[in-house]
C-alpha cells in the first residue's frame, strides 16, 4: 500500500467519540482527533485511526464491528 499524506486535525467532538479518519478528494487520509480529550488519549486515537489507515479498512468489505475489532488488537 502506498501511504498517501496523513493529516492530523484537533477538533471538538462528542465526548464518546475519540477520533475518526477519512479520506479526502485527493486521496490523503485526515484523522480527526477529539481536542477534549487527554493527551494520552488522544495519542491512543491515533494510532487507533493509523491502524485503520495500515490496515486498508477503507477498501474492506468486513463489518465495522470487525474492522474495529482488527483495529484496537493493533
């Protein structure tokens, strides 16, 4: 896999949410991480996030039960 530009971004989100990562129009991946959080936390989310990127769970046809799963064992 080819790894594409890898944007980090603090942002507020709901306190249940730690962080999540899209994809954009030119293909680099924007992890979003909740700025409310620690700084051990949000450490924790992005490599949760990056996990996700590795593991190419935007092409993967599992459910995102699985895909989450597979994504905190890394």
């Amino acid at each position: 896999m080819t790894m594409e530009q890898i944007i980090i971004r603090y942002i507020d989100l709901p306190y249940r949410s730690k962080g999540y990562v899209q994809r954009d129009a030119e293909g680099d991946y924007n992890i979003y991480i909740n700025a409310r959080l620690s700084y051990n936390t949000q450490q924790t989310a992005i490599k949760h996030e990056m996990a996700h990127i590795k593991n190419g769970d935007f092409d993967n046809k599992q459910s995102i039960s699985n895909v989450e799963r597979i994504a905190s064992c890394n």
